[in-house]
C-alpha cells in the first residue's frame, strides 16, 4: 500500500512538472503570437479633421522632441504632404509668436524648437545659477569660440590663434558634442580639420551658422548656455 502511495506521488510530481513545461511553451507561443499582431497593427494616426487640429497636433510633436523637429519627419508621422505641414508650421509660428508669452517657436538646427525669448534670458540665467551644471573652462570656450568663427580648423592653426596648446580643450568639446571632425586637411601631416556640430546649433539656439553672433559677445553667450 505504502509502495503504491509512493508510486502515484511520483507520478503525480511527473505530471505537475510536464504540464509546467507545456505551460511555458504555450506562454511562449502567446507571447510570440502577439508580438506578431503588434508588428502588424495598423500605426495610422487617426485622420486630422482641420486645420487647427493639425497645428495642435505639430505643436505637441515638437514639445516633445528632444531634438528640433522638422516637416518632413512631422509629415511622416501624419501620413500627409511636406507642403501641408509647412503651412500648418508657418501658422502655428505666426500664432505662437504673437502671444506675449516667455516662450517662442524657433527655426534651429534645421528644425523647429520651442526656446525661451532673448528679453527674458537674463532673468532664466539668474534662475539656473542656482542649479549645479557642468560648465565649458575658460580654455574650452576660447577653443570653441576659434572654432566656430575660423572652422574648418586645424589644431596647429588653433594654437597659432590662441598660442596655447588645445589638446584637452579639443577633446572635451568632442565629448561634448559641440565640435566634430570635418576631415584632413591637405598639408604637410594632413591634420584633422574640426567644425562645430548640429549639438552646437542646438545648445546656442541658431538656425545655422550665419546667426551666430559677433565674436565679442560669444564667450559671453555661451558661459549662460553652455
């Protein structure tokens, strides 16, 4: 008797630990089957019905893109023609820009971003000092500064400006992503040129190059930015 009580126990241990097995072979399959389904769930993005709700729906995308966003990734998303959502950016600038309010959409880096307006800078730069950040040296920003106005650039022809070494400043804007190479130069050694980056843009807040400011203003800028 005690011999047949063990048996079933065995048998019974057996089944529980075979039907864990299928179980999890089953969830697996589910798992899969969904998966599936997912890939190829219809990602449409509901019809836009006006005007309005066009440039709320910009407006939003915009907001929350880490980056500047342009029409064409916006018309993607909306499934709808680059001209219609450049129109619907052209007045959603209009109106956004009217308000008399300390934000402003701005054309940056090739894209578009919201930023705080110029008038109201000093009184954000006076708030952020309160928090901790990790400013450029003194060093850094002179580097970045030749850069910018003298690119592309070479490192002997930064010291040639600056008439100090730059390895080290070179190498914290590169991890910085201010700078990027722009390639070698053809010279004796052929050095590597350096330029600024879209990062660069985007921190100082410039359409392209052609906004940045005069020379004398921009270690000031970039010590409130950088």
């Amino acid at each position: 008797m005690n011999e047949v009580t063990k048996q079933q126990g065995t048998e019974q241990a057996v089944d529980v630990d075979s039907l864990a097995g299928e179980a999890e072979l089953e969830l697996a399959s589910r798992e899969s089957f969904a998966g599936a389904e997912d890939e190829g769930a219809d990602l449409t993005p509901l019809a836009v019905q006006s005007m309005g709700e066009r440039k709320a729906i910009i407006e939003a995308l915009i907001y929350v893109s880490d980056e500047p966003l342009n029409a064409k990734s916006i018309a993607e998303v909306l499934k709808e023609d680059q001209s219609v959502i450049e129109a619907g950016i052209a007045s959603l600038v209009e109106e956004f820009n009217g308000r008399n309010s300390g934000l402003q959409l701005r054309e940056v880096a090739g894209g578009w971003q919201f930023a705080t307006r110029p008038e109201y800078h000093e009184h954000v730069r006076a708030f952020l000092k309160w928090k901790p950040s990790a400013k450029l040296s003194l060093a850094s920003l002179e580097t970045l500064a030749v850069i910018a106005y003298k690119q592309p650039i070479t490192v002997p022809e930064i010291l040639d400006i600056r008439g100090v070494q730059s390895p080290s400043s070179i190498k914290t804007l590169l991890d910085k992503k201010l700078i990027v190479a722009k390639g070698r130069k053809e010279a004796i050694g052929r050095p590597m040129m350096y330029g600024t980056s879209k990062e660069f843009l985007i921190q100082f807040g410039l359409k392209d190059l052609s906004e940045l400011p005069s020379i004398e203003d921009f270690e000031d800028l970039a010590s409130g930015v950088v």
